[in-house]
C-alpha cells in the first residue's frame, strides 16, 4: 500500500472502523440511495487525505459505512460513495480509480457500480435501467497503465456473470422491469455529436456515459466481482430531439428512484 493509500485509510479508519464486504458506487442523481443504510457513519471526502473531490452536481462527496435492514433482513456490511469523480474534472486516471482503491484497502471484495448514462439503443426509454453487460473504452485511456503489477496480472477486465445473473432474477421476482446491454465510456465532458452516436450504436453500445470503465477495471485488477447498473437518464444526441443537460439527468434519475432502491436493496440483501 503506498504512503497516500495508507494515510487516506489511516482516516477513515480512525472515523469508522468498520469492514466492509461490498463496495457501492452511487452516479448522477442516485445519491440518495445512501439515506436507507441503518446506523449509517459518514465519512466528508473532502476531509479525507489526498482523496480527490468531485465538482458534479449531485455527487454528494460523502463515504457512507453501514447496513440496509428490513423485515429481519440484513445485508452485509457495506460502503457506499456517494458521487464519483470523473475523468474529465481531474485529467488524472489515479484520481478517478481511487475510491476503488479505497474500497479493496478496507476490506470489500465485491463492487456494485451504478451510473447516469444516455440511450443509444432505441429501444429504451428515459427511465429504464440497465444492467451491464459488457462495455466499450472509447477513450484510448486505461488506468492499469503504469500500475504496479499491471505486466504480470494482465487481467480481461469485466462484470461477474453470475451477479448479472442473479441481479436479473432478483429484478424478476420483485416485478422490476430492466433492461441489459453494453456500456460506451467517453471522456466528456462534452455530449456526444449524433455521428458520434452512430458510430457507437454500429460497434453494439447501447448506453454511453463518462464514468464506470476505469472502476471496474481498476476492481478487476484487485481482485473484485463487479455488477453494474445504468439508469438511462435521457436519449442520445441524434436519438433524442431535445437539447441535453445535465438536470435531465437527475430528474430522470428522481423519477426512477423508488425502482432503483428497490432493485438495488434485493440485490444487495441476496450477496448478503
């Protein structure tokens, strides 16, 4: 562990010495998944050490420790980042993949990634989500580049089949309607021109989004079962008629709230 890592875990520890089993990143907008945890010890990012601080409205910039509880139900105990930071506000891979860092230094060996991402796929409406299959880099970015270990582990980066399996069950039982496809990481912080769009819709992306990838590359390389899951917020340029924004994005993503916490609760109470 190098002297940032340890100085980072060294604080959080000091504020919640606790063991965390899953690590749950919140996106755009989803953030207030994080107010059902039970006995919940927040952790501000911006007093941990050498953390990086996201600038995105509706990343809250918080670490939450705790458990969901219901009927007797307990999940194990878990992480949760409130908000991520992009590549696109820090130029800085090692900024981006931090937090997942920071999860596997505290012990969780599983990640749930979850994100705002646009439609590609024309199918799908403002409002669904997605579980990801499988993704697309874009970027010519890889934050294994230079990592320690990186030659010797060269590890096929990708999301655990049998959470994806039981994640689509889970949606099943509870009558959740979701959708599965691939994922298209862009930098940002731009929106994607149409002919872009096309481009990633003819290479088999139906969602695009400016997060995600590096994360679960970074997870994979440490050694952690990763699910992900996209709230497809609006259409992309080319696909949708309307100007673009970011309040879009959270408004679609209050929309869907009551499914979202749904699905991701069960999902959470069967890796328990």
């Amino acid at each position: 562990m190098n002297i940032k890592l340890s100085d980072s875990i060294d604080f959080i520890q000091s504020r919640a010495p606790m063991t965390p089993v899953i690590a749950l990143v919140l996106g755009s907008g989803l953030g207030d998944f994080g107010s059902h945890l039970s006995n919940a010890v927040s952790v501000d990012t911006r007093d941990i050490p050498h953390y990086p601080i996201s600038s995105v409205p509706g990343h809250a910039g918080k670490i939450l420790f705790g458990t969901l509880e219901l009927g007797g139900r307990t999940t194990a105990q878990l992480v949760v980042f409130q908000g991520r930071v992009h590549f696109y506000e820090c130029n800085d891979l090692e900024k981006v993949i931090y937090p997942i860092r920071i999860a596997r230094a505290l012990g969780a060996k599983t990640l749930v990634v979850t994100n705002a991402a646009g439609g590609i796929n024309r199918l799908f409406v403002p409002g669904d989500l997605m579980f990801i299959r499988d993704y697309i880099n874009m970027t010519g970015e890889n934050p294994l580049i230079g990592a320690r270990h990186a030659v010797e582990k060269r590890v096929r980066p990708s999301f655990d089949s049998a959470m994806l399996a039981m994640a689509k069950r889970v949606a099943l039982e509870h009558m959740i309607p979701t959708t599965e496809g691939v994922y298209c990481w862009t930098k940002g912080p731009t929106y994607e021109s149409a002919a872009e769009i096309r481009m990633m819709a003819a290479a088999g992306a139906d969602a695009v989004g400016m997060s995600t990838v590096p994360e679960v590359m970074a997870a994979a390389q440490l050694g952690m079962k990763t699910l992900g899951i996209s709230c497809i917020t609006n259409m992309a340029t080319g696909i949708s008629k309307e100007k673009l924004s970011h309040s879009e994005v959270t408004d679609t993503a209050n929309m869907v709230k009551a499914h979202f916490t749904t699905l991701l609760t069960e999902i959470l109470f069967a890796l328990a």
